[in-house]
C-alpha cells in the first residue's frame, strides 16, 4: 500500500493505492494519527484502491468519528468493488461518499 499525503492549509487529502486489509490498515491508521493534527477537512482518494477488509473499514469508522467532531471527511473516486463493500456493510450511511 502507498499513502500520498496532500495538505493545503486545514484541509488533508490521503491518495491511497493498492490493498486496505489486515496487514496495511495499521499503517493507515498511523499516518492518520500522525496527519490529523488541526485538520478540519479529510479527504480519502481511493481511485487506486483495490481492496478494503474489515480492518480497514474500521479505520475508517475511527476517523470518520473523530472528524465528526473536528471537521468533515469524504472518500472520493471509489470503484465499483469498493462501493459494494460499502454498501453491504452499511459504511454507505455512515460515510460521505462521492
């Protein structure tokens, strides 16, 4: 997995590439911890993700909790495997995806 990280002032944007699973969300989960200080806007790019686990789903529930209460958070350019994943788990609803 490769994260590029892409910060403009308050606003963060994580271009992440490859598989988000077991093995790789701790790292995502770590730049993120490192990342989010004064962010008040998280934009994950997933255009050249493959795969997400259960795992990362949970990172993502993690973040998407913290920002609720520092700022706002979306996920763009997800594919259709991705979306069916998010629809089946019901991260669809919890998540702003465009």
């Amino acid at each position: 997995m490769k994260i590029e990280k892409i910060r403009n002032s308050s606003e963060l944007t994580l271009a992440v590439e490859g598989r988000i699973d077991a093995k790789t969300a701790p790292e995502l989960e770590s730049v993120l911890d490192e990342a989010l200080d004064g962010v008040t806007g998280l934009t994950f790019d997933l255009k050249q993700v493959t795969y997400i686990s259960s795992a990362g789903l949970r990172v993502f529930l993690k973040v998407q909790k913290q920002m609720n209460a520092h700022g706002k958070m979306k996920v763009i350019n997800a594919n259709e495997d991705l979306m069916e994943i998010f629809e089946v788990t019901g991260f669809n609803d919890i998540l702003n995806i465009e």
